[in-house]
C-alpha cells in the first residue's frame, strides 16, 4: 500500500466528521451540481471518499461508479449506500487511470475536494478528457488554498504544511489559486460553463467544464 492510500485509509473513520464543519460547502457544491447533471446517464465520481455525494446524487442520474485509492474509504461508502436502499451507485477502489475505465464512457466527472492531493492534476484532466463522451461535463470543487483564506483557515494550513514538510501528511497538498482551476479547464480542452466561489472564507472552488474537440 503507498504512503497516500494509508493516509486515506487512517482518515476514513473521521473524515464525515470532521467534513461536518464545511458541511455548508459541501451541500451548496451538490446543489451546484445537480443542475448540471439533468439528462447526463453515467457518472464518474472520482475521489468519492464516505460516498456522500454519490448517495446524494444517485437520484438525479441512471447510474453512478465512484472509486477512490482507500480501500476503508470504499468500506464506509458502500455501508452508507446500503443503509439507505440506493441500487444505482456502485463503488470500487481504484484510480482513474485504470484501464478497466473505457474512453469516452462517462457523461459527467465529479472531481470534489480531490484534485489539490493528486500528484499531477495535469495528467488527471488529461485521463477525465478521454473518458468523457464529448461534450462530457468536469465538475469540480477545490479548495485553493493560495487564495484568500479566513484566518482560521489559513492558520490550520500553515499546520498541515508544516506536517506535509515533516512527512506526516504524506499527501501533496497543492496551494492552488482559482485561476489555476481555470487554466487546467482551458489547458485540457474543457470551456467552462459555470463557476462559483462558494465560501470565501476557504476559497472553496466550484467549475465545470464541457469537452469540446482537441484544437
Ligand atoms: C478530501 S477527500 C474528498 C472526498 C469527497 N470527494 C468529498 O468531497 O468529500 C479526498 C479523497 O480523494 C481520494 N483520492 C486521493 N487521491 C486519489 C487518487 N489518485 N485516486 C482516487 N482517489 C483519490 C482520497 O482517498 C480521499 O477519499
């Protein structure tokens, strides 16, 4: 097992818990997303972590797959889904670049709170270009931590870089600016169709790109 997947998998058992603090930033990025997931068949949420959002979401789509590196994250996500009778939401640990996943197979990507961790969101907008149909939609939710932040906020990043420093987070925590967001939309072929800075205080990102033909 890496160094990340453990980390994930040691902050599973928490991690609805301590999320409940941003629970207005999670709610408001569903609602965003909803309205762009009407008549979209097949969704990819990528990163799903508890499963939350996948639970949520199940009733606006025919079916949902969510997949995320730790394995306990997977556990509890599928116990939510279980627990509330949902049949069109499957999970499985894995990563987007697994070559089960076929090209253009999705309608819709979910990428939510995940893409400031991945070592190179470069390639990872690159791999969600080819899996989705065209005119497939991104829909994204990043913290970017090199906007501005809330006092509080900022203070609990300086902790977790300086444990990022020390290899106790063993996670690559991107200070990403939105604008960033916005270059790997344009950068990946995506035009963005909605964007939204959903809580000032943690510079919480929301954007959504639409496929269009490689230029
Ligand atoms: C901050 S959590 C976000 C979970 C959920 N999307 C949400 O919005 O609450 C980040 C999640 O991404 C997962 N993750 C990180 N890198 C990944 C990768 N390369 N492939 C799949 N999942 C990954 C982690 O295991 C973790 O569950």
């Amino acid at each position: 097992m890496d160094k990340s997947e453990a980390f994930w998998d040691s902050s599973a058992d928490n991690y609805d818990k301590t999320e409940e603090r941003f629970e207005y930033i999670h709610r408001k990025s569903r609602k965003n997303a909803r309205k762009h997931l009407a008549n979209r068949e097949t969704v990819l949420d990528y990163g799903c972590g508890t499963g939350t959002t996948a639970c949520e979401l199940s009733n606006e789509v025919k079916q949902i797959h969510a997949i995320d590196i730790s394995s306990k994250m997977i556990e509890l996500a599928k116990e939510k889904a279980a627990a509330a009778n949902i049949g069109n939401v499957s999970f499985a640990q894995g990563d987007i670049f697994d070559e089960e996943y076929k090209f253009e197979s999705f309608d819709a990507i979910l990428a939510f709170n995940m893409l400031h961790t991945v070592p190179d969101p470069q390639a990872v907008m690159q791999r969600i270009y080819e899996l989705l149909k065209p005119e497939g939609l991104v829909i994204t939710v990043t913290p970017c931590l090199r906007d501005k932040l809330s006092f509080l906020i900022s203070l609990q990043i300086k902790l977790v870089q300086v444990l990022c420093s020390i290899g106790v987070i063993p996670v690559p925590i991107r200070r990403l600016k939105s604008n960033d967001l916005d270059d790997l939309m344009g950068n990946g072929n995506f035009q963005i169709t909605d964007s939204e800075k959903l809580f000032a205080g943690a510079s919480s990102y929301f954007v959504v790109g639409k496929k269009m033909r490689e230029s």
